[in-house]
C-alpha cells in the first residue's frame, strides 16, 4: 500500500531551475529504490535520475551535471533539484518507486509538468 504525489512543477524559462518533490505514503519507504521519469509529448518515457536508500545515484546522460536527486528518508521525501534547464526538459515528470528485489517500477506518482520556455 503506497502513494506518490508529486509536487513543484511549473513554468521556468531556459537558464532556471526547479526543484520537484514526491512524498511517499506507505511502509518502509527505505525499502525502496527511488526513480524519477519523464515524458515529452510524442516520445517515450526516459529514466532521468535514480537513488537507494543509501544514496547512490544514477542520471541521464541528457541531465548529468544539471540534475540532483536526493531523498530524505527520514521524511519519505524525494527530491528532484533541476539547473540550468533547457526546452527539451519539458515534459511531465513522474516519481516512481522499486523494490530491491524487484524488477519493474511498482508504484507511480499522477506526474507533474514542467515547462521551459525559450
């Protein structure tokens, strides 16, 4: 039994920064790996950043420098801290969730959009 609800998207324009938010309602939020998605219109969902519970991280090659994801897991907060944002990060952003013995995404946010304008 888990929830994600997203929060912090908006309009920015190219050269700002955003920061993205999930809360995650449930048991053992340390128990998961956390992910953040996001899909523009017309293509597919990417994998945009990744943490353990630990710490560990993993980007995007398109977001690597500029992206920072964290987590708080004392607050089951996960955070998405976006620099220097370009057009092509528009899109709408999910948090996900994954447990380390699975394979696939279990649990998804409703996703929040982000928007950079030129």
């Amino acid at each position: 039994q888990v929830e994600l609800v997203e929060s912090g998207g908006g309009l920015v324009q190219a050269g700002g920064s955003l920061r993205l938010s999930c809360v995650f309602s449930g048991w053992t939020f340390s128990s998961y790996v956390m992910g953040w998605f996001r899909q523009a219109p017309g293509k597919e969902r990417e994998l945009v950043a990744v943490i353990t519970s630990g710490g560990s991280t993993n980007y995007a090659d398109s977001v690597k420098g500029r992206f920072t994801i964290s987590r708080d897991n004392l607050k089951n907060l996960v955070y998405l801290q976006m620099y220097n944002m370009k057009p092509e990060d528009t899109a709408v952003y999910y948090c996900a969730a994954r447990q380390y013995s699975g394979h696939e995404y279990d649990y998804w946010g409703q996703g929040t959009q982000v928007t950079v304008s030129s």
